[in-house]
C-alpha cells in the first residue's frame, strides 16, 4: 500500500508506494483525492493511529479510505461527541452554519437531531457515519482519475546533432520538450532541473536511476524499470516500410538469433527488422526451463518483455504516416513466447499484429491476432508435434489423415472414435455411436476454426508455402518479392 502522500501544486494529490512508484490522484472530491471520506483532521491524534501518510491543509491523507473510514469511527467515539447530540457533529463541520448541516445528517441518517450518539445502534451509528461521508463529499462523480505515472527508463543521446529523447514506459519515446510537458502536466514521474546558465534538464527521483544510452537511428531499447538488453536491429529503416519484428527460438546465440533477422531484412531489400533478445544461456537449460514454465506452469519475464515489445512495434507503425502492418516472426520457443505475450494485449493491440510462427511449441490460435496470421510447422519437427496445444494437435492429425487418404470427415471420426474409446465405460453400441457422432461434429467444427490459418507440411512444403501465405501481406503494402533465404 502506499507509505507516503502530499498535496501537489494544485488540487492535485500525490501518493508513493514502498517501491517508489509515484500516483496521482485528480479530480473528484477532496474526500476521495485523500482518502478521508470524513475528513478528519490530521492534528487528531486517533488519525495518526489509523494511518495518516501526508495531510492536505488541515485534513489527513490516508493510504485507504478504509482507513480514513476507521479514522471517522474513532473521532466520532469521543467521549466529547459520544456523550453529544447531532448538533454536536454539525458544529464541527459546519461552524457557520450548523443547522443546516444537523437538519441534512439527520433527514440522511434518518436519525433524531436530539438523539445522544452513544444511543445509537451499530446500524444507525453505520449509516450515520456514511451520512457524514456523503455531505464531505466522498462519492464518485465521473472525473476522477487515479494513474500510475511512468517513469524514464532511459536517456537516448542523439549521436549527431539534436535533442536527446526519452525511453517511457519501455514502448514508447518522447523529445525533451514533450517529457518535460508531460511533467508539467502530471503524466511523468520525473523532476525538471534549472541550471544556473538557463538550461533546462530531466533526472529521476531518488531510487531510480535513468540509463544514460547512445544509440543509432533506429534501435531503441526495451526494459521495465532498468536497461538490461537493448532490442537489436538490422537493416535501414525506410519511408512506409514493414514494421518487421523477430522473436529467435530455443538454443540460439545473440550471433545466430542477428542473422536470422538479416536473412528477413535481405529479403524485404534491406529494411530494418527489429528483434527482441532471447538468447541461450547455460549450455541450452535455461532456454528448456523457460519453455517448461510457459507450457505447463504459467507465464516468466520474457513474457513481460515481448509484450512490450509487441506495443513498440505497434508504437512505431502508428506514428508513422504511412500505418505500415506490423508483421513479427516467431520461431520455435519464441512462438510460446508470442502466444503468452499476447494475453497482455488488448482486442485492438492484438488485432494489428500479423504473426508467422515457424516451427512453432506453440501455435496462434484464430481471433488472437490478425487474420493474416499463420502458423507453420513440420510434421518431423519435435518441437512442433511435443510441444503443441490443443489446435496444433488437430491441425497434425488432419495433416496425417491427408496423406493417409481421409478427409477432414474422416478424421474427425477417428479422433471421436478414439475419445469413445478412451471415456465411455457402456458396452452399449447405440450409446457409443451417439457419443461418437456428436464428438465427430465437435471435431469438425474445431477443424472449421483452424481453417487455413495452421500450414503443416514437410520442410520444403512449409517453406513454399510460406512464401505464398507472405507474399500478399508484403505486396499489398508496396513490399518487394520475398526470397527463399528467409525461410531455407
């Protein structure tokens, strides 16, 4: 919860949590900016009991209006109001006019002005509280706002002449001038600085460090809260091109994972090609634990980092006049990765992003990404046919039956045949041909949700068609001829 808490120069209230990240809290009431839905004052001793992290004027800020709630409760046990009627609790609050106030907490409390406090019920004393709370003011209105303010992750230096820019929120840059209005306007968490010769300069708060990173056109870095791996670029970034993205696979170096990225940066003529960090690590086990942990236990940090990744890509396609597609490769391990990823998405994020997995642990199911998106895999590939979830498996089997001589039908016959197999306990024919008929629709129906989106062949088969399922997403948008170096 939050360990501190001030006013800010306007209506403003800022808040800290014991990491460090910095909140605002704007419009709305008083009572809710500060937590202290009776505003209760922050020289009562009973607030500093339950809780007070800042004050605001002469009213205490808490860190959770349960908190400023108990702070009410206790003021309000005084022997000084417990013992005193309504009139009592109106003067304090309403001094110029207490009536007034005595007569509104009355009719909403639905309590007697001349009744003692120490009189009422549990019940009425509860509603008389939230009576209090309603006339301070404490509700919701519609404009209020509560944000986590990002904070600079890095310094980028402009190696030529210009202005230094800055990494926020690891997915997005802002010019100096624009950080600086961000400041200004509550939306940063950093403090300007005056020097003495009239220069103007961002640092961070204390405990958290800006990186300072020379950079080349083009290459940004990715990170959330520190600058640990840089995301890496090949190519020359050009007027409307792709927004290319690469994610490598399992048990590849820094050197292998580039020149996977060249081979795609070759083949769309040069362009820049952005690919994301996930190099091996400890002979290959680090790369396995990864894969592990995202298969059967639940998503790691390079999960984190992709979806950051995914929203840079995107950030750049944006704010570029041309809206080129954002189109990301995903190969082995980094199709597991992309499938987890993605989850941190929302609908419109993800349905920018046109994905190609390529020998794949995972495969990208319909309605999670762009349409054009498609998933390849070689029927030999270990990786594909151990590593798959439910819709891949389906999509080998179909794959199998095909070259056996089924048809979709026929295979999903047998797979319902087999679950009958597997799950009915009767003996009964009758009982065991329903249950197989409807687990056959089911089946066919599933096969009518992969479509054509899941391409699974031999090596030779999957590269050419890869090359179709490409070639009309690239020259749709003005791209050149795919070679066949990027997926020999």
């Amino acid at each position: 919860m939050y360990r501190v808490a001030y006013k800010g120069a306007d209506e403003t209230v800022f808040y800290f949590d014991s990491a460090g990240n910095k909140y605002v809290a704007a419009g709305g009431s008083l009572a809710w900016r500060i937590n202290n839905p009776g505003l209760v004052h922050r020289r009562c001793l009973l607030a500093y009991h339950n809780g007070v992290i800042g004050t605001y004027g002469p009213f205490a800020i808490f860190s959770h209006p349960k908190e400023g709630h108990e702070a009410l409760l206790a003021w309000i046990s005084l022997k000084k109001y417990r013992q005193a009627q309504l009139r009592a609790v109106a003067q304090h609050y309403r001094p110029e006019d207490p009536e007034a106030f005595a007569s509104q907490l009355s009719m909403l409390a639905n309590v007697s002005q001349d009744t003692l406090i120490n009189s009422l019920s549990l019940q009425e004393l509860d509603r008389l509280l939230l009576s209090i709370e309603k006339l301070c003011g404490y509700g919701l209105s519609g404009n209020e706002s509560f944000s986590l303010l990002p904070k600079i992750i890095a310094k980028i230096e402009n190696e030529k002449e210009g202005e230094d820019a800055y990494l926020i929120r690891s997915n997005f840059v802002l010019s100096k001038r624009e950080a600086i209005e961000w400041v200004h306007t509550h939306r940063l968490d950093a403090i300007i600085v005056h020097e003495g010769d009239g220069g103007v300069y961002l640092r961070s708060r204390p405990n958290h460090r800006v990186w300072n990173v020379k950079m080349h056109e083009g290459e940004l870095p990715l990170s959330d809260g520190k600058i640990e791996v840089l995301v890496r670029t090949v190519g020359e970034r050009r007027p409307g091109q792709c927004v290319w993205g690469f994610i490598n696979g399992i048990n590849n170096t820094k050197e292998e994972a580039l020149e996977s990225a060249r081979r795609i940066s070759q083949a769309s003529g040069g362009e820049i090609v952005f690919s994301m960090p996930n190099d091996t690590a400890w002979f290959c086990v680090k790369d396995g634990a990864v894969c592990f942990a995202l298969k059967f236990l639940g998503n790691t940090p390079i999960v984190s980092s992709a979806a950051q990744f995914f929203r840079f890509l995107l950030d750049l396609a944006k704010k570029d006049s041309f809206q080129p597609p954002v189109v990301i490769f995903a190969h082995s391990q980094g199709a597991i990765i992309a499938e987890h990823a993605l989850e941190f998405l929302d609908n419109n994020e993800r349905e920018r992003l046109i994905i190609f997995t390529f020998g794949g642990g995972s495969f990208i199911p319909p309605g999670k990404s762009h349409p054009d998106s498609h998933n390849y895999a070689s029927a030999t590939d270990f990786v594909c046919r151990m590593g798959s979830p439910k819709l891949q498996y389906l999509a080998l089997q179909r794959y199998f039956g095909g070259k056996n001589g089924q048809n979709q039908q026929e295979v999903a016959y047998q797979l319902a045949s087999l679950d009958a197999m597997l799950n009915l306990d009767t003996t009964d024919p009758r009982a065991i041909e329903a249950f197989t008929q409807q687990r056959a629709e089911h089946y066919e129906k599933e096969f009518t949700k992969i479509g054509k989106r899941y391409g699974v062949g031999s090596r030779s088969q999957v590269s050419t068609c890869f090359r179709k399922q490409l070639l009309p997403v690239c020259t749709s948008h003005d791209r050149e001829e795919i070679s066949t170096s990027l997926t020999s």
